[in-house]
C-alpha cells in the first residue's frame, strides 16, 4: 500500500461529513479494481464473457449494471476484446450518470442528447450504446487536444450517432435543444486519489472555489439547453460540497426545476449533505447522491438527476 | 470541419466496390448517409448526425468508413463493423499472425485464393481490419494509433 500524506485541511474538511473516517482514508490509499463495461454496439455479452473466462480471467458482476465487470486480471487491456472495443475499461463510478437515463433513452431512441464535458468519451459511448446508435449524441468538451482520445474512442467502439463539438458549453447559442443533457463538469477531482495521487500537488481550497464559479456558469448554461420536461444530469469526481451541493443550490435558487430521486441496486449511497459552512441548502438537493470509495471500493463521485419543469 | 452529403453517384461508386470487392450486399448500410470532409474521407452516419452536420461546425465524426480519391480506401474501423458480412477477399489469420497484425506488422502469405487489392484480415470471428495484399504480402492497413500488443487472444 502506498504511503500517502493527506493535507490536514483536507481531512479537517471530509472529517466533518464522512461516516467512517478510518475506513475513508484506507481506502483513499489502495489502488482501483480493474473493471470494464461490454460495448454492445460490437459485441455479444456472453460470447464475450466467455471468452474473457477461458483465458482464466475472475469476473464479478455488478447487480447494479448488466454490463459492468471487475476482474482480478491487471492485463485486461491486453486482450483481443479490448483491442476491438468489444469491451471499455472504464472505472465504475463513471457508468453511473449515463444509467440515470438509461430506461429512457431505451425507450425513445430518437432524442437529443448533449455531453457537455465528453472527453474522453466514456460516457457518451456508453450513452451511444443505450441509443443503439440511434438518436443525436452532441459530444462537447472545451479543449481541443482531448479532442483526439474522444475521437479514437469514438470510432473504436463504433459510434454513428455521435458529433464532437469543441466549444465553451458556457457559450453554446442554441436554446431548450436538448431532451438528456450530461454535465460531468470539471472538477478538483479528489475522488480520482486511489488512482492520481498528483491530484493532491495542485489541491487546494482556493481551486475548488474557482472550479465552484465556473460550475454554477456552466450548470445554469445546460439548464437553458434543456428542452421542457428534459433531464440534467450533474456530476463531479470530487468531494467538495462547493463543487456539489453548492452548485445545485445555485441553481435552484435560479431556474424551476426538481431533483429526482437516484436508485442503483445493490450500490450503497451516501446521502448529499444538507448544510456546510453554516449554509442550509433545499431540500431538493438530499435526492442528490455521494459514491464514496469506501462503500463499494470504488472512486468517489457525486450524481443529481435534475428535471426541468413546467415555466 | 466542412462536411457535405456525398452526391448519389458517388454512394454508387462506395457500394458497388464493396460488393464488388468483398461481396458485401448495399442493403447491409441502407440506414447509414455518407458525408465526406474536402480530403476525401468519407464516415457513415445515422440521419440526425447529418442534418447536424448540414447547420453546425464540428470537430469531429465518426465512423471513418472509405476514404474516396481516385481509389475507394475502407478503413479497418468499418470493415470491424461490417466485415462479418463480406464473402470474399477474407483471409482468416492464424493465432501468431493476429498478434503480429494487431502489433502492426505486414503479413506475409505462401498461398492465397484472394486477389490483390484490399483484404479483410480475420482471426475466428473477430474482423481486425484492412490489409492491402500484393504479390502474397499484406500491408497493414491499421492506424499506428490502433495498433497494440495483445497477449490473450
């Protein structure tokens, strides 16, 4: 296990909301399981499974999602699966915002879906693969050199219904657009430590404050990208309420909209918080869920379901 | 990116090579419109990406699937989409020579049925792209960011 030295200041603060601190922090040091999603615009499940099983590989199944794998096998990046997109390496926390609007893409193929932070494209592949290549998937991100890995990612797992944009989402023209609009913004990424501790070389609170400015731009930006009775969902890798409960608050006090109540089977969740810094946020926001790594030995990460509703 | 809808004579022109060549039916991408970038590259796309693409500047698309000069180019990232369907110019690989196609080397052939020209390299059921296969040699026809070492195959 590596050795690793937690800032004081960041244990001063998740010391306050964390359930089980011990546990928090061990699991803060030990590394990710390997885990990956089967892309079923290429493959089949089963054969697929299969053969990952012939070549000794112990996979365990996630009860929360059909499609997602752990394996103990460190190579799973060398296999001919991979190689051919029939499978993504993919941290499990990250297929959670795309399944909060799983059943309705299912249902109604033919919707337009923004991701307004795409790169690298984990999760609008998988949000492809829910559209079964049908619909629009408009895949944003801001900067243009994470462009390529979008791309390759892209055309490995066999995307048709998707187009890279490289835009400021703050400055989209477009209005009420879209029927799903994704917002994985960006984020001080503390959730991301078991497998970037370099995250804490540039951690900071002053960071988390800017990212926090830029956050509420943004989620008040996809808002109005919304088409009425659409959904946005907002999500972070990080910790910080500023850059979670804060932003939600944000946005309620400026936009009519709801929060919906998230289930993943067989995933624990934590609750959002419902104050910090002596401020008391709506009531809206406990539907609002916390993945911390220590419940499912996983990365950390923060989801809200968010409906826009009638003017 | 500039895109347009490929003109009707061209789509002919994509879809009768690839009948002609791989034996692969037009009815297999009746659902899918072309749009090509001024260098020739053309990708398949479902209806709403092109009416997207007809009003909006983008950065990117996919899927790559010909790239039309004077030759008609498939790319490996189609022909793993599409090439289960093709029933000629396939050339199944044994175990040692996927690796060695996947690591990004040619493939060198004693016997052959196919024709020069461009071929679908297979190992069991998995199409892993495009060669182009002169006097018994297959050039591989990944893209270098494709190519990788595999160790289960």
């Amino acid at each position: 296990m590596k050795e690793v030295v937690i800032p004081k200041k960041f244990r001063e603060r998740y010391n306050q909301i964390v359930d089980n601190k011990k546990s928090f922090y061990e699991f803060l040091s030990k590394p990710l399981p390997k885990t990956f999603r089967i892309n079923t615009l290429k493959a089949d499940k089963e054969k697929t499974l299969k053969r990952l099983e012939a070549h000794g590989f112990v996979l365990k199944s996630m009860p929360w999602f059909d499609l997602a794998f752990a394996t103990n096998e460190e190579r799973i990046g060398s296999t001919l699966e991979h190689f051919m997109g029939h499978i993504y390496i993919q941290e499990l926390v990250s297929m959670l915002p795309p399944l909060t609007i799983r059943e309705e893409l299912e249902e109604n193929k033919e919707v337009f879906v923004l991701d307004a932070c795409a790169a690298p494209g984990s999760k609008t592949t998988q949000l492809s693969a829910f559209m079964h290549n049908e619909g629009l998937i408009v895949a944003n991100d801001a900067k243009f050199e994470r462009l390529k890995i979008l791309k390759h990612n892209l055309e490995k797992l066999g995307c048709m219904n998707v187009v890279a944009i490289n835009k400021d989402v703050r400055f989209l023209k477009w209005c009420e657009t879209f029927d799903f609009i994704l917002l994985d913004a960006p984020c001080s990424s503390e959730g991301t430590l078991r497998k970037n501790w370099n995250v804490l070389t540039k951690w900071s609170e002053g960071l988390i404050n800017s990212l926090s400015y830029l956050q509420k731009q943004m989620i008040v930006k996809c808002f109005d990208l919304l088409k009425e009775e659409g959904a946005l969902i907002y999500s972070t890798c990080t910790f910080a309420p500023e850059e979670n409960e804060c932003v939600l608050q944000h946005l309620l006090e400026k936009r009519n909209c709801k929060l919906e109540t998230l289930k993943f089977k067989g995933l624990k969740i934590g609750n959002a918080i419902k104050e910090w810094k002596g401020v008391k946020f709506d009531s809206e926001i406990k539907k609002a869920v916390r993945i911390w790594p220590h419940h499912n030995d996983t990365g950390g990460f923060f989801i809200a379901k968010i409906r826009k509703v009638e003017k | 990116m500039k895109l347009r809808v490929i003109e009707k004579n061209e789509r002919k022109r994509i879809l009768d090579f690839l009948e002609e060549r791989f034996g692969l039916k037009r009815n297999i991408f009746s659902n899918l419109l072309f749009l090509s970038n001024p260098k020739g590259k053309v990708f398949a796309v479902n209806r709403n990406v092109a009416e997207f693409a007809k009003e909006n500047e983008i950065a990117c698309l996919s899927l790559p699937f010909v790239r039309m000069n004077v030759n008609i180019k498939p790319t490996s990232v189609m022909l793993q989409f599409f090439g289960n369907y093709a029933t000629k110019n396939v050339i199944d690989l044994e175990k040692k020579e996927a690796v060695e196609f996947i690591k990004g080397s040619d493939i060198f052939l004693s016997s052959s049925e196919c024709s020069d020209g461009y071929v679908i390299l297979k190992y069991q059921d998995f199409v892993l792209g495009c060669g182009l296969l002169k006097n018994g040699k297959i050039k591989n026809m990944l893209p270098k960011a494709k190519r990788m070492p595999v160790e289960f195959l």
